[in-house]
C-alpha cells in the first residue's frame, strides 16, 4: 500500500490549520498553503511613521478645547493611515484577557464540536471554518476562524461554557466605543456629530465577532494567514493575544503592528470609505504567521443595518466618487468569492475617464 509524503499532506484530511500543525507527520506545508509574496513589497522601519495614537478619554472629555483637538488627530489618523490605536478606552484588562481566552478554548473544542456550527452561508449568524472562504479559494490561508453576528439579534455557539455571556458582555461595551468613535469621525468629516449614526441605521447596525486563530507554521515565509485585504464595514476593532503578525500597508510599504499594552486597534473600512466619498481611504492589512507561536486575534467588525444603502453623504458628493449599494450586497459579494485587495470596493467605485 503506498504511503503519503508527510510533504504532501492535503487539506481535505484535515478539519482545520490547527489539526493539521498538531500533525506529527507535517514536516513542510502541503503545496495548497503555498502563498508568493511579491518581492517588491517593502517592509518599512521608519519610526517617523508611527502608527497614530487616539485617546478615547479625551473624545469623551467635557472640555472642548481637549475633544477638538483629538478630532482632528481623528481627522488626521484617518486620512493619512485608516489605522489607529485607542488607548484609555474603558474596556477592562480582565475582559480583553477573558475574552481572548474564550476564544482560545472554542478552538480547543473536538473538531466533532466545532463541526456543529460550521454554518452554511456568508450570513449564517454562527460559522467557523478555515481560511477565508474554503470553497473558492486556489490557495489556503494559515489561519481558523470563528465568526458571530452579535448585533442586532445576538447570537453566539453554546461551546464551551461562559463563552456566550462574555460574548454578549464584551460586543456591547465595543459597540459603544465604536458608536463614540463614529461620532468624532462625523465631527472631523464636517457633518453632525450624529449624522454616521443616524444614516447608517446603527440602531439596527450589522455587529461581527470574528476570532482568528494562527498556528505555528513550519515554513511562515512560505505560508500566509491572510493576504492584503480592506474590510467591509465602517469600522474594525481589533485586539490579540500579545503574539505579532498583522501588518498595515502605508504609503506603499508595509509596516508591523506592534501595539501598546491593552491598546485597542481600529482600521477604516470600505463603507466609510463610500461614505466620506473617499476623504477617508479603508486601509490595506495582512496577517502573517511564525513558526513559534500561535496568533489570536479578535476582531469586530462594525458596520450599517444590512438594509441601509451607503453611498456618500450629500454634503461630501461634489462629485460623487461611488454608486450606492446595500450593506448585504456588499457582504455577499465579498464574502463569496476570492479576497483580493479592494477589488470589491472596486464594484462601487465611479470610474472616470
């Protein structure tokens, strides 16, 4: 009976990326996780260009000469990077750490246990899988996922135990920094201070959980957790296990993201984007993995009811840079096919000659 080269493992025997880098048997990665990187990417140092940083407190100050002045840091951190990091934000270490550790124990479930909430479309309020999105894509991504729409309805896996309550506990006080955040970008765009929330129906906005897991890998350069991308939505809070791997691209180059201790990261999305007619640029990132360590980040995604149609708001339309579209549209077309850069925000875009 012929054998199989540890080399040549192949997805389809395994569940997940975390099954397949506990295999004793993995020497080197199976050729569908074999990602090229362009060799003209450039990694930047410059310390000049350090990412932004966004007092939160300041934002919600009652003196107007302080809150001005972190609107426009807002107004500058949006324009010139679509990243930044909150500090002094109100969220507790003991809730970011509880909430990482969750995580942590869902993909430590059996993959039988994880297999029940597989899901079965892009808007299944409960899904977890691998890669990005296993069925179109040529080449795998190092990287498990587990995605959770917390808002409007809540919904959240009933494995392991706690996991829904902190869910529910962590997703609310996120929304409110994300909702306070919004506010000042409003401010800093020129409009009411109001007008993000009240025209994106944030009432009944569209909130994701999506915890990412990132193996240890044998061959990181060979391998990628995942490939340059923008986000839909408004806004993407972001916060991780203390391991390193996401990158942000600015002005060409790519730059890692080391955060301050119990910092927050925020990322534009594609719809604020459309929504400031392109004042504000959704920002390009990456994840890449190591050979050590396993990665976990949480992320939610903050974004329109899915009935809202975004498109840029009048005061900002002279000339309108994009056509309009529903928050579900968006979503499905991006979440059904390949990840490739902006190529969705590229559907909405008004082309000129």
């Amino acid at each position: 009976m012929a054998t199989t080269s540890p080399n040549h493992l192949q997805p389809p025997n395994f569940r997940s990326v975390k099954s397949l880098s506990e295999s004793s048997a993995l020497i080197s990665i199976p050729s569908t996780y074999t990602f090229t990187t362009d060799p003209s990417e450039l990694l930047g140092f410059d310390p000049q260009h350090s990412i932004p940083i966004i007092d939160f407190s300041l934002l919600t100050s009652t003196n107007p000469h302080q809150r001005s002045k972190i609107i426009q840091e807002l107004d500058q951190a949006c324009q010139e990077w679509g990243f930044f990091m909150v500090i002094n934000h109100g969220v507790t270490e003991n809730l970011m750490k509880g909430m990482i550790d969750a995580c942590r124990g869902f993909f430590d479930l059996k993959e039988e246990e994880k297999r029940e909430f597989q899901g079965t479309d892009v808007l299944s309020p409960i899904r977890c899988g691998t890669s990005f999105n296993a069925t179109v894509d040529q080449i795998f991504f190092w990287r498990d996922f587990l995605k959770v729409f917390v808002h409007p309805q809540f919904s959240s896996p009933s494995k392991p135990a706690g996991f829904s309550e902190l869910c529910l506990e962590y997703t609310k006080i996120i929304r409110k920094v994300a909702g306070e955040l919004l506010r000042g970008i409003s401010s800093s765009l020129g409009l009411e201070e109001g007008y993000i929330y009240k025209a994106m129906n944030m009432d009944s906005g569209l909130q994701i959980l999506t915890a990412n897991l990132y193996p240890p890998c044998p061959q990181p350069e060979e391998a990628m957790g995942m490939p340059s991308h923008s986000d839909h939505g408004l806004l993407t809070l972001l916060i991780q296990n203390g391991v390193g791997g996401l990158q942000v691209q600015h002005k060409g180059k790519w730059f890692d993201v080391n955060p301050t201790p119990n910092s927050i990261l925020v990322n534009t999305g594609d719809h604020l984007e459309v929504l400031s007619n392109g004042k504000y640029k959704s920002v390009l990132h990456r994840a890449v993995v190591n050979n050590k360590t396993t990665r976990l980040s949480l992320v939610v995604t903050n974004g329109p009811s899915l009935d809202t149609v975004v498109e840029p708001a009048p005061r900002l339309s002279h000339p309108s840079m994009y056509v309009g579209m529903t928050y579900k549209e968006y979503l499905q077309h991006q979440q059904r096919n390949k990840l490739d850069g902006k190529t969705c925000l590229d559907r909405v875009r008004i082309r000129t000659m």
